[in-house]
C-alpha cells in the first residue's frame, strides 16, 4: 500500500505537468498554424490584388474601345464602303474581346456577363445601322446610323460604372 501512494506521490504531479505541458503545447501549435495561415493570405494578396487591379483596367479599357464612338474615331477609313467597315468594326470588337478574355477569371461572374452582353449589344447595334443602309452606302454613312442608333446612355458605361464600383468594395 505505501508503494501505490508512493508511486502516486510521483506519479500525480508529473500527470499534472505532462497535461499542462501537453495544452500549452497544443496551443502555441495552434496559434503558430494560424499566424502561418495570415502569413499565407497576406502573400496570396500580394500576389493576386495587382492582378485582379489590372483586370479591372484592362475590362474598362477594352469597353472604352469598343464603345461605338471611340471605335467609329479609331477604325473610321473614308475609302471603305459600308459593308467593310461593317466587318472591320465587329472584327475590331471580337478581337479586343478576343484579347480580354482571360480578365473574367478576375472579376465577378455578374460583371463579365454585364462585359458579354455590352459586346453583344454594341454588335446588335452595327448589325442594325448596317441593314438599314442600301448598297451604296459609305463607311461615313455607316458611322453617322450607328451614332444615331447608339443615342443614350450606352452600354458600356453602365458596365464601366458597375466595374468601379465593385473594383472601389473589393479593393477600398
């Protein structure tokens, strides 16, 4: 009997230091995984935040030159007829589309659709100027439907709009 409570004279104590030991171990442990994980968001921000910045830039550029005035300004040829300057302006469009496309990884699906359907919109636009002018029309005569069509607010402003603001919730 005086062997058991020997043993247990030592034997509880060091039971006591082992658990204390054991949580306050199990704790820094924690509490080091954590900072580790901060450590790794900060770098992940780092990284992605500049990317996910330019995409925004790049999305608004691609809408600016796509916008019909912008794009009348910068492909206008007075030597085509309506119906090549009809190709050249949707060729203009799908290729800067074209070129942006891998942006959508970066922004949210709501903006990258509201992008898609400006483009489609716009397209819409030209397609409609260019039928309603006969054979004979000029590239002039097709710029001046298509500035006629596109009056209001256009599309693509109503995107820009929306882009900065997510951009202003994601990043400010």
């Amino acid at each position: 009997m005086t062997d058991i409570l020997g043993t247990l004279k030592y034997a509880i104590p060091a039971l006591v230091v082992f658990l204390t030991v054991y949580l306050v171990l199990k704790e820094f442990f924690a509490q080091e995984i954590k900072k580790r994980q901060i450590n790794m968001l900060e770098e992940k921000h780092k990284v992605s935040l500049p990317l996910r910045m330019q995409a925004y830039e790049r999305i608004i550029l691609l809408l600016e030159r796509i916008s019909p005035r912008n794009l009348i300004i910068r492909v206008h040829d007075h030597k085509m007829s309506a119906a090549q300057f009809h190709g050249t302006l949707i060729r203009a469009i799908r290729d800067e589309f074209d070129h942006n496309l891998s942006q959508q990884l970066y922004v949210s699906s709501k903006a990258w659709e509201m992008v898609k359907n400006a483009k489609e919109e716009i397209i819409s636009q030209i397609n409609t100027s260019a039928g309603q002018l006969g054979e004979k029309a000029t590239s002039t005569d097709l710029s001046k439907k298509i500035l006629e069509v596109s009056t209001g607010k256009p599309a693509t402003i109503k995107v820009i709009e929306f882009l900065k603001s997510e951009a202003r919730k994601s990043f400010l």
